[in-house]
C-alpha cells in the first residue's frame, strides 16, 4: 500500500511539473516536435531561363527563405522556360503536389496573360494562393545597335523592317518592344522570338536583331558596355511606377511622352498596374493554411531583412520593392480590367501586325 501511494505521489508530482517542462520544451506538445520542413526539400520552379534577371531576383530570396521557414529546408531551383511565363504558371496551377514543398516564380506576364485572356492559361488568378513579390517597380527601356545608325528618333522612324528580338509572344520584353515600336512610330517592324535570355543579348551585338526593349538594371548589371562604351542608342523609356528613374537613363524620355491620344495613355498605365505587381511567388491552390502561414510569414520576414535589401541589389542591380503576400492579392483583386482598353492591349500584344495608329 505504501508502495503504491508512493507511485500517486510521483506521479502527481510530474504532473504538476508538466506545464513547466513544457515552457523550457517550447511551450505545448505540437512545438516539441521537428518542424516540418526539417530535412525537406522545397523546389522552386522558376518561368523563365537560368541567367536572366528574373532568375537574380529569385537567387537573392533563396538563402533568406531557408533562414526563416522553420526547420531550414534544402531549396532547389528548376528552371521552366516557355510561353512567357504560361507553361510554369500551368504546372505549378495543376500538376504539382499541393504540399507546400512547391512554390512557383512567376515572370510580370503571370497576372498580365490572365488578365488578357490570352490562349494558353490554364490557372486561375483568384484561386492562386500568394507569397509576396520582391519587385514590385522597374523601367523597360528600348534600344537600337550603334551600327544601325538611329541616333535620333527622325532616324529611327525613317527605318524600314527593323528586326526587334525578344524571347517569346506574351514575354514583357516582346509586349514591350511591341509597346515601344507602336508610339514611336517605327516603320512597319518585324518582332523576332525564339531566344532565350542569354541568346538573346548576343543575338543583339551580333546583328541578328536591331533592337530590343530590356530591363535597365539588366543592363547596368550586364551588359554596362552598352551605356559606357556607347554601344547602344537608347530611345524611351517605361518607368514603373511613373518618376522611378534610372540614373543611367535620365536623359532617356518617358514613353508616354510619345503617347497621343487618352487610349494610349490607359494602355500605359494598365501595363504599370500589371507590373506593379511584380514577380509573383505562388503556391497551387489546396496547399494545407498552416503550410501557406509558414511559408507567407518567412517571405513578409525575408523581405523585411535589410540583409536580403542588400543581397538583391547586388545580384539584381536594382533596389528591391516587396509586395506583401496580403498586398499582392490585394493588388491583384482590385486591378482595373476596361474591357476597352483591354482589347488595344491585347491587339498590341499578339503576334498580329501591329494596329494602324
């Protein structure tokens, strides 16, 4: 009896020291556990090609993702090129596991080919589950070859079938190009694709494309000859948001300077709302709400570390403008969509002539 009275008493004891010992442990018995994510591997699938600038800004999240998703997961990159952007944003949409070990890197073009209702899009805008963006700002600028001798716009336009490259219908550097060609006036050009980033730079200074609309910090980070060396007449501009200059490109005009009529100016401005929107991280619809709150809070923590502000100028060359997971569905939900403006929009993004100005 006594025997047994001495086995109530422990026992009492220790449970009356339970709440403590979970204090030192972590606080409850589901913290006590591994974290999920310990000894995964989270695949980052990426709509574009390695090497581009897109894949830098991508680079700089990784090291910061792994530091704040409990448990530091490995993170691979896979690299998902094609149909500006579609073929990944389809696969992450409706072919990857919904387990939170997935997340996909969207291209500009993601909210912008949705938008437009553009052949090809298989996902869903308001059934995408969002992560936040790093760059929710950029300038495009457009620039001819020196060899092709348009150093000034009454040269340019004067210029029959000049050959602009870009990677694919529906890229934003084919939209771009065909944006910059539409109000600038050029005589009747012909939009060369099929190139890959990297491709694409060298298709340029070997002459096999006469120009081509870029990233601006692409080129600071990049191809600096191009500024410094004079390689490159540059003609316009699109800041976004409307004043983010480029200091290398000050002296460039805006392009909606060359905009004539309320129409052109709209389309302008719905290409700064798509943009504004950035590079989107997403995960598939489905995925478990405490995965997506794990995942969604390392990315608010990611894009809040002045060490991360740092690591993206460095590889990216431009200084990081994050949205918000909750600011980019915002955005996203709230986007003007004039059916009118809309259809010149996608008249000026398909693989048609140009339209009659």
């Amino acid at each position: 009896m006594r025997h047994f009275q001495t086995k109530r008493a422990f026992g009492l004891m220790l449970f009356s020291l339970w709440p403590a010992l979970l204090a030192v442990l972590g606080g409850s018995p589901a913290f006590s556990q591994a974290p999920f994510y310990q000894g995964k591997t989270i695949t980052i699938i990426q709509a574009r090609e390695a090497g581009g600038t897109g894949d830098l800004r991508v680079r700089a999240q990784v090291p910061f993702l792994r530091k704040y998703i409990p448990g530091n997961p490995t993170i691979a990159l896979e690299f998902m090129g094609g149909g500006g952007g579609r073929k990944a944003a389809n696969h992450v949409y409706r072919t990857s596991h919904p387990d939170g070990l997935t997340i996909g890197a969207m291209t500009p073009g993601f909210v912008t080919s949705a938008v437009l209702g553009e052949t090809g899009v298989l996902y869903d805008l308001d059934k995408t589950i969002y992560l936040g963006s790093p760059d929710g700002a950029a300038q495009w600028v457009f620039g001819t070859r020196k060899e092709v001798g348009a150093n000034n716009l009454e040269k340019l336009r004067s210029m029959p079938g000049l050959r602009i490259g870009a990677q694919a219908v529906g890229h934003p550097i084919y939209f771009t190009g065909r944006l910059f060609a539409y109000l600038l006036g050029l005589k009747e050009p012909k939009f060369v694709t099929g190139y890959s980033t990297q491709e694409l730079d060298i298709a340029f200074i070997r002459g096999e494309v006469d120009g081509r609309s870029n990233l601006a910090e692409t080129i600071v980070l990049r191809n600096f000859d191009w500024i410094g060396k004079a390689l490159v007449d540059f003609h316009a501009i699109i800041e976004v948001p409307k004043g983010n200059q480029q200091s290398h490109f000050a002296r460039v005009p805006e392009l909606e300077s060359f905009a004539a009529t309320d129409k052109e100016r709209q389309v302008l401005t719905l290409l700064r709302t798509f943009r504004a929107t950035g590079s989107p991280n997403i995960l598939p619809p489905g995925t478990p709400k405490e995965r997506v709150q794990i995942l969604q809070e390392a990315m608010r923590r990611t894009f809040k570390d002045p060490e991360f502000h740092k690591e993206f100028k460095k590889l990216a060359g431009d200084e990081a403008a994050p949205l918000m997971p909750e600011e980019l569905e915002r955005a996203i939900k709230e986007m003007p969509r004039d059916r009118e403006v809309i259809d010149f929009f996608q008249k000026l993004s398909s693989a048609d002539a140009l339209p009659a100005r």
